[in-house]
C-alpha cells in the first residue's frame, strides 16, 4: 500500500489562501492523503502562547479541534470559519483523506520553510495575494519566498478573475 502523502496549504484566512485551499483539494489532493493546513500568526512580544510554541509551532489540530470555538479561538485564537470547515469535512469523507491543522508563529517565510521540512511535506500549496512589484521588492512575497527555499514543490495558486 503507498504511503500516506502529506500537502502542506499555507492559510491565513484571507480569499486567495482559502481560494488555494479549494484548488488543492480539486487538483492535487489524492484519496487518503492528509492535508496539513499550515497557519502562521504573527509573534505576540508580550507573551501567550506565541512564545510557548515559538520555536516549533503549536501540537497538531485536528479538523473536529479546527471547527470546536473553544479550542480553536481561545488556545490558538484563529479565525472560526464555518464554511471552510464544511468545505473540509466534505473533502474528508469524499476522499478518504485526514485534515489536521498546525499553528506557527513568526515570519511566514520561515515558518512555512520550517514546516516543510519537520513534517515532510510531499507538496506545499499556497495563494497568491496578488501585491504591486513595488510592494512586493520591498516587502517580499511569502509565495516568492517558498518557491525558492522550501525544498518539496511548491505550488503557488493564482485566483482567476471571473469578471474579465
């Protein structure tokens, strides 16, 4: 039987991180696979649990901890999204596949490198916001940043303008 393959998507709740999400789960994501949902939080200097799981990140979530308020808001303060889990759970049953979540804290360049390698990830998916070049060279783009350090494949999903 083939080993279970592990696909890392980049998510910050924003509309192309969950628009990525959707097209991993359409296009890359095979039955049994697990999907690992790598959220990065900025750093909290004045302490919490930022600075408990700095280094290595928070224990893996599981989907039911994921769509449970009490675990997810107040132990990892992400965001409740109601339909994203929906759209998980569904993926899950469909495909057969495991949905677990791990919460980083810091920059999401590094973090997302980071989680790459200590979960041995077989792919990371991850959105695109879409910023200026000008914003972009200054700022750097995470995307950008993973396609050339992290060390599996790294898919970087474009959300595709239906008006145009």
């Amino acid at each position: 039987m083939a080993q279970e393959r592990i696909v890392g998507v980049a998510l910050d709740y924003s509309v192309p991180s969950k628009y990525a999400l959707t097209w991993a789960l359409k296009n890359i994501v095979r039955d049994g696979d697990q999907v690992l949902l790598l959220i990065v939080q900025k750093f909290e200097q004045e302490g919490g649990m930022s600075n408990l799981w700095e280094d290595h990140g928070a224990p893996i979530i599981s989907l039911s901890d994921l769509d449970d308020p009490t675990v997810s808001k107040i132990h990892f303060r992400l965001a409740q999204d109601v339909e994203l889990c929906k759209q998980l759970k569904a993926a899950s049953v469909e495909k057969n596949l495991t949905v677990k979540a791990k919460v980083y804290y810091g920059d999401a360049r590094m973090k997302l490198t980071q989680a790459a390698v200590d979960q041995k990830l077989e792919c990371l998916v991850t959105g695109n916001r879409g910023q200026g070049n000008v914003k972009r060279m200054l700022l750097g783009s995470v995307s950008d940043y993973c396609v050339h350090n992290v060390h599996c494949p790294v898919i970087v999903v474009k959300q595709i303008d239906d008006k145009k």
